[in-house]
C-alpha cells in the first residue's frame, strides 16, 4: 500500500512502517479502522438533506485536540479493522439505505485503502457523491491520489496562530498546512454546485470552529478565506463547541463559548462579504449531536480482530 511502510501520508511525515505493524504519531493501523457507518443528520443542510448523509466514522486522527468530542476514537482507536472489499461494500450499503452521498469522517490515515474502494464501489453502482470530511492537517500529495474520486472536500480550517495550534493539537504548523491542502482542495473540486434539492454534488465547504478566547485567530481564518478563495465558496461557521475531553481542564477551554463571541465572528464574515453558507445556532453546542460509536454498519473485521479502544460512545469536529 502505498505510503505506508515508511508514512508520509500527513504532515508529520513520521516515517513509520504502518504495514509491519509499527505505530505512528496517529497510531492507525494499515487497514482502515471503522467505529460507526450510518446515516447522519447532523451535517450541513446541502450535505445531510432529508435522508442523511450516508456517513462512515474513522478511528485514529493524526491531530491530538485536546477538545476533541470524538476523542472515544480519535483517540482512544475504539473500531474495527476492514479491507478495501469490505469498505467498498459499505459504501454500496449507505447508497442502498438511501444516503445523499458517502461522508468519509478523519479518513486521512487511510487513504491508499479509500480511493481503491472508491474505485471498487464505483464499479458497483455507487453513483452519489463522496465527501472527504476532514480536519485539514493534509499533504497535497496524499490529496493527490482522490483527484476524480472526491466530489466534495468538507475540511475544517481550525487556527491561524501557531501557538493555539501547538496548545491545543500538537500542530504549530497547522495554518501552513491546512492552508495549502484546502487550496489544492479547491483545484480538484472548485466551488460548490447544489442540485435541485439543494444538495451538494461537488465544491469546497471550509468549516471553521469558533473556539472560546480565539475570536482574534478566528477573525484572521475568515480574512485569509476571504483573501485567497473566490466568495463563491461556502463557509460553515460553527458554535457548537462544549468543553470535552482534556479541555474541561484547560482555560479559557473549560468553558462554553459566549454569544458575544460568535456575534463578532459572525459580524466579521458579513464584512468579508462571506456570504455563501451556513452559521450555526448556539443551541448546537451540546452532546446530543455526538454519535453513538456502536460499530453499527461495520462488518466482521477480515482479520478477525474484534473493536479496540476505550471503548463505544460519538457533529464531530475533526
């Protein structure tokens, strides 16, 4: 597979041989590992529609947020191993439950198994688009390898600042990666086209998480959106934070995000122009809309291998 006896799949580029087992700085296995394939509708409007998006969660992630409200298997690796036959068949299932489109969550450790199964599925009959739902943290390169295989790109443009990124996800170089991902992003798939319904066949979404005590990082993410992407592209900007994991003992983290706060996030993209898009409610910041990790819609793993982790319990900021 390529890549992965010596990874640079992301950023980190830590060189470790994932085939024989070794573990990186993400700490995913060569195959991917699955903890829920369901459908979800707790993504934007033009993504999960009437019917759901058809979305299938990830375990492992090569950011460590200390925020994180899917840290169950981002980081504590709850999930079951699949091969490429058995996530292609995933993807056929999703379509077949009625799916608006396949919504990959955190695939980024995994994607010389994602775009053969893309290609398998597609064989198949998958006909709806497929979502890459990522945090950003990406290598143009691996980015590469889904050209004509993504039809949406869903990343999350989390800090501009090097310090917030070191603090809170182990990645001071996070803008300057990000940054050049999404562009690359943009390449493949431009801006967004909506069908009759109001779905998403293809473009770039870019999410942004207001985080308490940030407003001035967030403000800068928007004036970069703003300087480098055409305003056509859609902007999600999102207030749905709650302390979770280790930020319940990490100010200004440990608290909710102020209404304030998001006002003068929001007020800034209207300036911008940055109109195209979503804003959230306040009310979304709250556990109902995390997942339930159950591996629901996860086959026997081909290994025989059964779920690892912390254990089951997961709209999942990356």
């Amino acid at each position: 597979m390529v890549h992965l006896r010596h990874c640079t799949l992301c950023p980190r580029r830590c060189g470790a041989n994932r085939e024989a087992g070794k573990n990186g700085f993400c700490c995913a296995p060569a195959r991917p590992k699955i903890a829920l394939a369901s459908l979800h509708f707790g993504e934007e409007p033009c993504i999960s529609g009437t019917a759901g998006s058809g979305t299938v969660f990830f375990s492992h992630c090569n950011l460590k947020c200390v925020f994180c409200q899917n840290h169950e298997i981002s980081q504590g690796g709850f999930g079951r191993e699949v091969d490429v036959e058995q996530l292609a068949q995933i993807f056929i299932k999703l379509q077949e439950k009625g799916a608006h489109n396949i919504n990959l969550v955190s695939p980024t450790p995994y994607v010389p198994v994602i775009s053969p199964a893309i290609k398998v599925a597609r064989r198949r009959g998958l006909a709806i688009p497929v979502v890459y739902n990522t945090n950003a943290y990406e290598n143009v390169e691996t980015l590469a390898l889904l050209e004509g295989l993504v039809d949406i790109y869903l990343p999350d443009l989390k800090y501009f600042s090097a310090e917030p990124a070191r603090r809170y996800s182990a990645a001071p170089d996070y803008f300057h990666a990000a940054t050049a991902a999404i562009k690359e992003m943009y390449r493949q798939v431009g801006t967004p086209v909506l069908d009759k319904n109001g779905l998403a066949r293809r473009g770039l979404i870019i999410r942004h998480l207001v985080l308490p005590g940030q407003v001035a990082d967030s403000i800068h993410v928007l004036h970069w959106i703003a300087g480098n992407l055409p305003r056509e592209v859609y902007i999600s900007l999102m207030a749905q934070y709650f302390p979770a994991h280790r930020a319940v003992r990490i100010p200004p983290l440990d608290r909710r995000l102020r209404v304030d706060e998001y006002e003068d996030v929001v007020n800034c993209l209207l300036k911008l122009g940055l109109q195209n898009g979503f804003v959230q409610e306040m009310e979304a910041a709250t556990e109902e809309y995390v997942p339930d990790f159950n591996l629901y819609g996860v086959p026997e793993s081909a290994t025989g291998r059964s779920a690892t982790g912390d254990g089951p319990v997961g709209m999942h900021t990356k």
